[in-house]
C-alpha cells in the first residue's frame, strides 16, 4: 500500500503503467500469478483498449478457475475486437469448462471454435481444443488425430504432448509416436522424466534398443522416481541381450 502511494506520487501516469508491466513480467516468471493478475489489472484498467493485457488476465483467470472472472474478460475483449478469433476462441474455451458439468454446451462451444477456425486456421490453439472437446464426447481417435495437427501447428504445451504420445502409444501408433518426439528434440523442447521413458517404450516397440536406452538413462538423471530408475535396468538388460 506505502509502496502504491510512493509510486503514484513520484511517476507519471505513463511510468506507472510500465512499472506494473515490469512488475506482472516478473511474477509471471516468478509464478505468483495472483499477484502477476493484481498487476495485470492495474495495466488494464491504465489502458482500456489493450488486447494482449486482457488475453493474459484471461489465461490468468483460467488458471485460478474464476468463472465470473472469465465472463467479465470475455466482455472487455468482445468490446476490444467484436467477435473476433480471440473472442471466439474464449468463448468456446469458457463454455468447455461448464461442459464438464453439463456436456449439452458442448455443440456451441464448438460453434464459436468453428469460428475461429476460419480466421486464424494456422492457430494451433484451435486443434487443441478441438482435441479436449472430442476426449470430452470419448472419441479418442478423433482426439489423437486432432493433437497431431495442433503438434504439426507448432502446439507444445506439456499437456499436448503427453496426451498426443500416450494415445499413439496405447494405439500402437509407433512410429508416428516417434516421429513427434523427434520433432519435439529437433526443436529441443523439454524432456519431463515421464515423457522420456515414454518415448524410450515407444523406441523399444520399434526395436530401437540403442536410443530407447538412452532415453531411459536420461528419464532416470535425477529422478525420484523408481520407475525410472527400474526402466533403465530393464534397457540395460534389453540393450545386452539384443
């Protein structure tokens, strides 16, 4: 509070609005995202017409599960752009999460996806949530195949892959499975120890015993987890015996 009175005594309005900015930069990487949206809104309210500010506080209000709040960004962007793609894109985002208590929202979530679609249809975004949807009605091999495009889209959240890679696993899909964790270290995405002995199992069913080997040791590198450490005994094994 001492702090806000300080700095609204001593900066201009415009410097102000940039010290917040700052500030919200820094807890975002922090991962403080109350305080990152307390700053964010301080932005927003120092500049009304700006898009990119309320995206964030969206994605923010996401994250803590306001649903008031997600409606309230949803206005202030409809205000900003009209229907446009991000909107859209919101708006079907929004009615997915009540789709898990009442799936009847479903279709029109996928309306305003549809949308969306046709203006930015580069977007990896909208495969991705078209995925979610399809996982939402069980078909999982719509899903799997919707994760692909938004992978090839340049889509790389963690929850992305793991889902794309356990659904080609489990439906024996090897070596686009594989062709996916290649993209993925061409571009040297980040490796969680789980995806690496899942792509280190996804080697082993293509009789690569050399490289699920090496997956595996790089799963078990300072990992707490005995299955790492149970599966690279088990390639070891695999990796003599071959």
């Amino acid at each position: 509070l001492i702090l806000g009175i300080m700095v609204k005594k001593t900066f201009s309005k415009e410097e102000r609005t940039e010290l917040w900015r700052g500030l919200a930069a820094a807890s975002l990487q922090a991962g403080d995202y109350k305080q990152t949206r307390r700053l964010c809104q301080q932005v927003s309210e120092a500049e009304p017409h700006n898009l990119q500010i309320r995206l964030l506080l969206f994605d923010l209000a996401l994250r803590a599960n306001d649903d008031s709040g997600l409606d309230t960004i949803l206005k202030q962007i409809h205000e900003i752009e009209g229907e446009g793609p991000y909107w859209n894109y919101g708006s079907a985002l929004h009615l997915s999460l009540q789709a898990k208590k009442d799936k009847s929202v479903l279709s029109k979530a996928q309306e305003y996806l549809a949308r969306c679609r046709t203006m930015r249809p580069g977007w990896s975004r909208v495969p991705f949530l078209s995925a979610e949807f399809s996982l939402q009605q069980g078909n999982e091999d719509l899903a799997t195949d919707q994760y692909l495009q938004a992978i090839d889209l340049g889509e790389r959240s963690p929850r992305a892959i793991r889902r794309v890679l356990q659904l080609l696993y489990e439906r024996q899909r090897y070596l686009e499975a594989n062709r996916v964790i290649r993209l993925l270290q061409e571009h040297q995405s980040p490796f969680s120890s789980e995806l690496s002995r899942l792509a280190s199992e996804v080697s082993l069913r293509l009789d690569d015993f050399d490289r699920a080997l090496e997956l595996a040791q790089q799963a078990a590198k300072g990992s707490k987890d005995y299955r790492d450490h149970v599966w690279q005994a088990d390639m070891e094994d695999v990796t003599l015996a071959a």
